[in-house]
C-alpha cells in the first residue's frame, strides 16, 4: 500500500521538526536524547524522532531499540519524579482536578497506564504512577511495553507510506 506522498514533501516536512539536527548529528544517540526528553513534558515528538531516523537510514531494529530505551528511560523518569518530588509539591488543600486524578487512579489503579502511551495525557499519567506508588514493575510492564508496541506500529507505518 503507497500513501502518495513524494521524497521531496517528506523531506520538507522532516527538515522542519526542531529534533532534525540532533539525530542527524548523533544518529542513535541522538534518537534516544529525543525518545527521552519526549517522554516528559519537554514538546518532542518521539514518533517523528523516530520516523527521522529511519529516514536517514538508521536500522529499524537500531530505531526500535534506542527509541524504546531513550522513552523508557523518560518515563522512568517521571516515576521518579512523581514518588520523590511530586508529593513534597502538593498543596495541603487539594485542587478539583487533583480529587479527580487520584479518584480515578485509586479506582483503576494499574488499567490507568493502558493509557500512558497516548500522546499529551501519557507523560503525567506516568508521572502519577509514581505519585501513587504503583509497583514499579507493572508500571516497566504495562508504560513501557505499550511503548515499544508504539514503536514497532510507528515503523510499520513508515514503510507503508515510503514504500
């Protein structure tokens, strides 16, 4: 299946993202950089960092790889944020949208990180696993496979729009 875009106008798009010059610069050093400043709150975007490498022709196994650990690596992160420093922030008198966040969180528990891959809502809810000391392993399980899984879709697109 072929998308119809041309070279030239994905070349154009990709030459516009602000994380060009650090993958192309770094290769997959430079992908896991971007995978991990885009899993915090920083305004990266993880999947066209890692359509950029393959379209200066890193590996899709290379891709895959250093995008998942540099994400990962973020979202640990932001666990650690939300366990040691997040409480220490909170106010004593609690905002509506905090009661709504730990409401939630205390009656899904574990099933909120079904949603930690989704772009804008992923990262803090990441950080509110920690918040909420959601065992660390399940949090590795369910964050960051759902991440890979992310990944591995995201490469499987790319082909199919540049093939």
């Amino acid at each position: 299946m072929h998308l119809g875009l041309s070279f030239d106008t994905i070349r154009e798009l990709i030459n516009s993202l602000p994380m060009n010059e650090l993958i192309l610069e770094y290769g997959s050093l430079g992908l896991f950089a971007v995978s991990f400043l885009a899993a915090t709150i920083i305004p990266f975007s993880s999947e066209g960092a890692l359509s950029l490498g393959l379209f200066y022709g890193l590996s899709e196994e290379s891709v895959l790889l250093y995008a998942s650990l540099g994400n990962v690596t973020g979202i640990i992160f932001n666990y650690a944020i939300g366990a040691l420093v997040a409480k220490s922030l909170v106010r004593r008198k609690k905002s509506k949208i905090q009661i709504k966040v730990e409401t939630w969180i205390e009656k899904w528990g574990i099933w909120t990180l079904l949603l930690s891959w989704l772009p804008i809502i992923g990262d803090p809810i990441t950080i509110a696993a920690g918040y909420f000391r959601i065992r660390f392993v399940l949090f590795l399980i369910f964050a960051g496979g759902l991440r890979v899984l992310r990944y591995t879709a995201v490469i499987y697109v790319f082909n199919l729009i540049t093939m």
